[in-house]
C-alpha cells in the first residue's frame, strides 16, 4: 500500500525534472551578472602559474585589473602589470555566447603589431567559468607574426563573486595563470595606454 502511494508522488517529481533542468540549463546570464557587478572597480592580483622566458615580465611587477567599461553587451578590463598599461580585456556577449579579445597598445596608444586576438566560447560554460578556444582570426595572426605557439591558445576567464577574478591562458609549455582577489577593491589606477582620464 505505501509503495502504491510512493509511486504517483516519485512520477510527478521525475516528470518536473526536464522543466527544471531546463530552466538551469544556461549559466551564461549569470556569468555576465558577476562580471558587470565588477564595474568601476578595480582589484589586486598575483601570479598563480607562469611559464619563462615567455611570462618573465610579470615576475615581481604589481597586478591590478580595472573593470573600466561597461555596456550591456561588452565589458573592457584593462590590466597592469607594473608600469605597462598595454593590455586590455575585452569580454562581448554575442548570440551564442561570449568573445574574448585582447586589445594590446604601445605607449603612444596606438595598436600593438599583435592585437585583437582571442576566442569565442563553444559552449553555455558554467556560470562562474568560460572558456575560449583560438578563433581563426588569431590563428592567422599568430602565424602571419612568426608565433606558431599560440594557434592551440585557450584562454579562461573565472569569477567568484566575492572572491576571485581568474585569467588563464594554456597550451602546450605554457600555462599563465592571474587571481585578482574580488574581496577588497583598491584604488583605481590610471587609464590604459591610448585612453583618455
């Protein structure tokens, strides 16, 4: 008697399942909840992983990101390291996901010879984690600019609200890897190379 009572019970809950599962199946909402929720704010961080001689230069230097621009479909996070204000995060929200690119100036603020390469997710992620595999864009860029290295390229962007910002770039001899603590804001510093105040 209490099996035949359990029953119509379990039939209900296991039919609400795919209504359920439906409505968690796309974490990308909340990913760029967190991430907008960072603007105007800016954020110490330190090296977790680095590979040399290609990441020397980060080695002892100050790490700060600033999440600086914000729209409803790109955010542009530019990123010190020490006194180099080269390098700029740009994270879109496209149809079928997000680009990630990154925006690379000299001094002078004009367009570094390598720049505006990066990725596109392939898939919903997770609503703390996105990956971008190499587009074809940058595949050809790399190549065009003897960096034959970089054409595996993948890139993930990580945030823990409250916690950390994650940046990592591997491939094969390579793994690059950046933790902003989101705990404690700090003093915002100054605009990207190429950018007004």
């Amino acid at each position: 008697m209490l099996i035949r009572c359990l029953v119509p019970a379990l039939v209900c809950l296991i039919s609400g399942l795919p209504a359920l599962a439906a409505e968690r199946a796309d974490p990308r909402p909340e990913f760029w909840s967190a991430l907008q929720a960072l603007c105007g704010q800016a954020f110490a961080g330190h090296l977790l992983a680095y590979a040399e001689p290609m990441d020397s230069g980060w080695l002892g230097e100050e790490l700060v990101m600033h999440v600086r621009e914000c729209s409803d479909d790109e955010i542009r996070i530019p990123l010190h390291v020490g006194d180099n204000r080269s390098r700029t995060w740009v994270i879109s929200r496209t149809d079928d996901g997000f680009r990630l690119k990154h925006d690379h100036r000299n001094e002078a603020g004009d367009e570094d010879g390598v720049t505006w390469y990066g990725g596109h997710t392939t898939d919903p992620g997770r609503a703390f984690r996105q990956t971008f595999p190499v587009d074809d864009f940058s595949r050809a860029l790399f190549l065009t600019n003897d960096l034959a290295g970089s054409v595996t390229n993948l890139w993930t962007v990580e945030v823990r609200p409250g916690q950390y910002f994650g940046y990592e770039l591997t491939r094969l001899g390579r793994n690059l890897k950046v933790r902003f603590d989101l705990s404690e804001p700090v003093d915002l510093p100054p605009p990207p190379w190429g950018q007004d105040g």
